[in-house]
C-alpha cells in the first residue's frame, strides 16, 4: 500500500513539472524628469520644500550618489535612456528643435520595443523630444500609447514673460504652437502658461489610467515629465503651499506625482512586482536662478559635461528584490537601464551594438559589485570632453559652458551662460565634488591610464575635438522637410 502511494506521489510530481507554470515578468516604470538636479530631492539635500513620496522610495530602495545622464542636455538624454547607446553612437546631439532634420532612428531598438516583445503592454507620457511627427513618435518606437508633447516646453512662441511674441525679428517668434499629442495626432494647443500647469497632473492621471488599464500586466510605463525644465508651472492645489516659491511648490506637485503612482501600485497589488525608477536627464538650468534647481555643491550645470551638468538623482525601488534602505556609490548611468531591465525582464539585447552594461547586481546590493569600470562624457556634435574611471575624472581642453560669470535671471527669465576655455585637469571626485583641485601634476600616471581608454572611444564613438569621426557611429533617422 505505501509502495503504492507513494508511487502515485512521485506521478504527481515528474506530472507537474512538466505543466507549464505562468512565467513572472514584473511592471516596469521609468519616472524622468526634466532639469533636475542632483541636490533637488530632499533625501539629496534639496529643499527647504519637502518630497516625502522620494524620500519613502530611497527608503524601501536603493539611492544612488554617482549617477550619470547619458548626456548633459534633452534629446541625446533620452536617446541614451532608450537605447542602451551613448548617444553620438546614434547619431543624436543636442536638443531637438521642432523643424530638426533628425531624429531617433526607427531601426535603433528602444525598451519599449524589447519588452513588447516579451508581451508587454507599453505606455508613454509627457516629453518625447526625439521626433517631432510620424514616423518618429513613441508609437512607432515601441509604445501602445502615448500622451505628451513632442519636445521641450520652452520651444513655443510665448516670452519669459508668459505673452506672445510680438517682436517677430526674434528667433523664438517662429516656434510653431506647442502641440499635445494623442497617439500620433494633435488634440489640443498649449497656449499659456495656465495651460502647462495642467501638464503634472494631466501627464499623472494618464500615467496612474494606464497602471489600473494594465493591471493584469506585464507593462511597461515611461512617465517623462515636462518640468522643472522652464517655465514652470504648477496647478492651483500646490500654488503657495511649499513656503519656497514657484520651485518648491513644483518639487512638491513632482514629488506627489510620485505618490500618486506609488499608491495606484499599492491599490492593484501591484507593489511588490514593479521595479519604479526615477531620475532625470540632465542637471539644472541654473541660469534661470529662482527657477531652477541645484546641483548640489556639484560643479555647473545643463549643458556641460562637469558633474553638475551630467551626475543626476536616481531612485529605485522594487520591494524583495532590491534591499531597502541602500546608498550606492558605484558609477552608474541611464544608458545602463536598457540592459538591466532586459536582463530582469527576459528580453533579447538589441541586436546592435550598445553601451550600457547590466547593474543588476547593485541593485541587490551585492558584496564587491562594480559592474561599470569607467564612463566617457561626449557634448556638443561629438566632442568627448571628459573621461572618469574609479574615483579619477580627466578633463579634456574644450570650449565649455559655464554659469559662473554672470548672475543668473530670476522669475522666468534667464541670465548669460557664455563659454569659456577649459584646460586639461585631472579631479579626485572622492575628495573633490566639485572639481575644484587639478591634480594632475601629482598623479601622471592617471592621466597617462586615461588618456589610453580614451583613445579606445576616440577610434570608435569618435572625437570633434580630435577630428576623429570613429567607426561605429551609426546614423540618426532622417527627417523630410516640407
């Protein structure tokens, strides 16, 4: 009889493994700002405004302090984000404007399209920026849906001031209207600054729709804020409630924004099989003054490849799987999320060749993990300006931006930022954030070991400074003008 049994038994089990069991692929939000620096979120320093919301995501995951845009401005940003690539690799630079004879090529792979062919549903929101009309827009990239504007919400024809131009000798009067998209076509116009401060909580309350639409999963959500890249703007409910002006109440309707998306995961059930990113392209515009952020004691800012520019906030949080409560110090980048999210979700590697490398194993917070040995810092068309390996930075001679020669514009208006003649130095980022102390008279070594990785990237990716063109730069998608 127990022979018997447990024979029966033993069936049982050689029958059940082989039923196929329902494979476990977990949601996927990547939350981006616009212009955020480094030192805005209060568990950065930023404030005296409060993020309570970013401030309870550090603390059920994982913080990162060297954290790296793939890029120091918008487009080539979010082409990094997408593809995995540094962006001169793709052939994109700068940021796009409404009429730019390029864009993201269809025949790059982006997240979206990895993932949606492991079956998931894929969403997007808010700012594109790498195409402005089809066949450039996220719907022929790899997303279901999407709800945004197509690039910047400064590239309209409104002042600083809020008004239309009426001097039509200036550059920015011939913006055309700032379209919000539905999909691939325009349903309404952005006209005033009333108007954008309905942008977070439109661009939220699409976001959290999608979360409850997709429920069952898997998905994958892009949530790419507008702000605090300027102007800025926010809703009546947050209007003077910060007690730190127009950007602190911004931070705060940014940092609910996140609760609203944290709590629609917790209603669904969702919680414990979403991995939540966020971060943001690039670091402040710090020639608007009062509305822009900080960098936190980082050096500069957008549009320079100094750490203040380029070294952003990053949060992530995946309960189970990512500990709670950890502080990386690893080098990091956005170009590293396309591989890593891959890997978690079980998705093929772009067929092309890409940058980013898996960091998985930070996440986890595993003993030793350095999964990134070095990170390169391209600017402008594809001048490589900067190269960091450990704890050493080398500065390479360029023309580069800088905010400190001019005091910056306040309320809405800008002041100068020129650029200046930045030598050869080499930086000690553990003892010297802010990369004020050249050492490169004391270790010539380093400079000598940097210089060589350079070179790998000058014969490869490329260097205007050099006039080098590389060898594996591929081209960007072409747009036809009418």
């Amino acid at each position: 009889m127990i022979k018997k049994f447990l024979a029966a038994v033993f069936c049982l089990i050689a029958t059940y493994s082989f039923i196929p069991q329902k494979e476990n692929k977990p949601n996927v939000i990547i939350i981006f700002m616009d212009d955020m620096g480094y030192g805005d979120p209060a568990s950065y320093g930023g404030g005296p405004y409060k993020t309570p919301n970013l401030d309870r995501m550090a603390a059920q995951g994982i913080r990162f302090t060297h954290f790296y845009a793939a890029q120091a401005v918008c487009s080539a940003s979010r082409a990094g984000l997408l593809t995995g690539c540094y962006p001169n690799r793709i052939g994109i630079h700068g940021a796009l404007w409404p009429t730019a004879p390029m864009a993201l090529n269809n025949d790059e792979e982006t997240i979206a399209e990895l993932l949606k062919s492991r079956g998931y549903k894929t969403g997007m929101v808010g700012k594109w920026h790498l195409g402005s009309k089809p066949p450039f827009l996220p719907l022929q990239n790899g997303f279901d849906e999407y709800l945004g504007l197509p690039y910047s919400n400064d590239m309209w024809p409104v002042h600083y001031d809020g008004k239309p131009y009426t001097d039509t000798t200036n550059s920015r009067s011939k913006y055309p209207p700032l379209p919000l998209i539905e999909g691939n076509n325009t349903i309404r116009i952005i006209k005033t600054l009333e108007d954008q401060s309905e942008l977070t909580s439109m661009y939220t309350e699409r976001a959290c729709k999608f979360i409850r639409e997709n429920k069952k999963g898997p998905f994958f959500l892009y949530l790419a804020h507008s702000m605090p890249h300027v102007p800025i703007a926010v809703s009546k409910p947050f209007r003077n409630k910060s007690g730190a002006g127009l950007f602190g109440d911004l931070m705060q309707e940014l940092d609910a924004s996140v609760g609203a998306v944290m709590r629609t995961l917790e209603e669904q059930g969702l919680t414990k099989n979403t991995l939540i990113v966020f971060t943001s392209d690039n670091g402040p515009w710090l020639n608007y003054g009062n509305h822009a952020g900080n960098t936190g004691g980082l050096r500069e800012g957008k549009g320079s490849s100094w750490e203040g520019g380029q070294r952003v906030p990053c949060i992530m949080r995946w309960p189970g799987e990512i500990p709670a409560g950890v502080v990386s110090s690893e080098i990091a980048s956005t170009i590293d999320l396309l591989p890593t999210v891959a890997t978690i979700c079980g998705a093929k590697l772009p067929a092309k060749k890409i940058d980013g490398v898996n960091i998985l194993s930070l996440l986890r917070n595993e003993k030793d993990a350095r999964p990134r040995d070095h990170f390169v810092y391209y600017y402008g068309v594809n001048n490589l300006e900067g190269i960091r390996k450990g704890k050493y930075k080398l500065v390479f001679p360029h023309k580069g931006r800088t905010y400190k020669n001019n005091l910056p514009g306040y309320d809405g208006f800008p002041g100068a930022q020129p650029n200046v003649d930045v030598p050869l130095a080499l930086y000690d980022l553990s003892i010297d954030p802010g990369e004020t102390l050249d050492v490169k008279e004391r270790f010539p070594e380093v400079v000598k070991e940097l210089e060589a990785l350079a070179d790998t990237y000058r014969n490869t990716l490329g260097d205007e400074l050099r006039k080098m063109p590389g060898t594996e730069r591929r081209e960007p998608g072409k747009v036809v003008m009418k």
